[in-house]
C-alpha cells in the first residue's frame, strides 16, 4: 500500500512537471506571436521595407510592407476607415491614429493580452494593453481640439456607403467633450484594447506605441506573461520545481 502511495505521488508530481513544462512552451509562443486577424501574417518575422511610422517593427513583424503603407492613406483598404467622418482630422491627431495601426497590425508581442473575438473580420482581439503614459497623453493632446460624433470607434457607425460615417442623429462635438479625460479616450476609443496607466515608458511595465531602435515591448511583454498583475490576460509562470530533472520523480 505504501509502495503504490509513494508511485502515485511520483506520477502526480511528474504529470505536474509535464503540465508546467507545456505551459512554459505556451509562454514562449504569447511572447512573439501574431494574431488571427484580417491583415496580419500568420507568423512574426523580419520586413525590411516597412512605410515610415511602422517602420521601427521591421526586424520582427507581423504586418507586411503593403499593410504598412495602407495604414498611412485615408480610407485605406485595411478597414475602410473614415478619420475625417466630422469633418477633416488635424495632421497631429493623424499621425497618433496611424501609429496606433502600426502597432495593432505589426506588433509581434502583444500575445499577454491577446483574446477570442466574435467578428466577422477576425477570430482574435487585444484587451486592456497596459500602454504607457506618454503615448495616451500625447495623443490626447495632439486630438483635443478635433472634432467627433462617437467615444466609442469600434462600433455603432453608419456602414451603408461602406465607409464609416456617424449615426442618425449623432452629434459632431469637440474631442474634450466626447472624451473628458485622457483614460477616456484611451480605454474607450476601441473598446478597452488599451488600459490607461501611469507607467512611463522608462518603467518597462507599459507597452510603447513610439520607439526608436529595438523593440522594448518584448520585455514588457516577458514580465506580464511571468505572471505579474494584469486586468485580462492569461499566461502561466514556470512551476518553482521546473530544475528537478523528471527522471527524479519516476525513481
């Protein structure tokens, strides 16, 4: 009885290390990994030739260079998205909008807070990125004296022409009326994929839209799926015990 106690205890310790094993592989694949979306490739990798504000994710990408191009044109193909549906965009606020789809088409280190999507576009979303103060604060600024119908731009638009256009009965107003405050704006605009923090960009705890050489986000990424706070996400730690050999378990 004894003997078969102790084997059953090993067998559970070395189905234990087995699972933790698979979850540490798991781990690896969130940390660069590409979603199921409309335009994203099926694996990150190197594009040399990617178009200005993508540019700085061309060593490991998971956008292509056509994409790339396509997210700096008005009513791009990509989405058909109208930027000027209140009349036309301030080039400052443009430019935070293109950056912002560079990074949701390119980004090869957003698997923490990747999760299943119910749309018809893609199969896969991004949910409460913790992204950095200075990107949120920026792009707030730079859009506070545009001009909106609608805080939320995921959805609820007019698609009858095939291009987004307000609402029946929408109402244009200045960007600090439809979004009083930077967290707001970030949070809201396209339905929680960012989460407002205070981190800077210097804590390597937040997710950075604007760099410049490597790509830090990969780090960020690292500590989140290491099992640090978050508000959605999910990611396993290694077990403590990973350093025992399996075969100690089994004798």
């Amino acid at each position: 009885m004894e003997h078969q106690s102790t084997l059953s205890a090993r067998t559970f310790l070395a189905l234990t290390l087995l699972i933790a094993m698979s979850s540490c592989t798991y781990c690896l694949d969130k940390l660069n990994m590409c979603m199921n979306a409309k335009h994203q490739k099926t694996e990150p990798g190197p594009e040399g030739e990617l178009y200005k504000q993508c540019e700085p994710w061309k060593e490991n990408a998971c956008c292509t260079a056509n994409t790339s191009a396509e997210a700096h044109e008005d009513n791009s193909y990509l989405y058909n998205f109208n930027w000027d549906h209140c009349g036309i965009m301030s080039e400052k606020c443009k430019r935070h909008f293109i950056q912002d789809t560079c990074f949701y088409e390119c980004s090869p280190h957003l698997g923490p807070w990747i999760q299943p999507a119910e749309e018809s576009w893609r199969k896969e979303r991004i949910l409460d990125v913790p992204l950095c103060l200075e990107d949120c604060e920026s792009w707030y600024n730079d859009c506070k004296d545009d001009i909106t119908c609608k805080d939320n731009w995921h959805k609820g638009w007019n698609w009858s022409t095939g291009i987004n256009q307000c609402p029946r009965n929408a109402v244009c107003r200045k960007w600090t009326e439809v979004y009083p405050t930077s967290q707001v704006m970030c949070e809201k605009i396209w339905s929680n994929s960012y989460k407002y923090t205070t981190l800077t960009k210097d804590s390597g705890r937040c997710m950075q839209m604007w760099f410049t050489g490597p790509n830090p986000n990969r780090k960020v990424a690292e500590y989140y799926l290491n099992g640090a706070p978050r508000t959605a996400a999910m990611a396993t730690s290694p077990a403590p015990f990973l350093a025992v050999p399996l075969l100690m378990l089994l004798q």
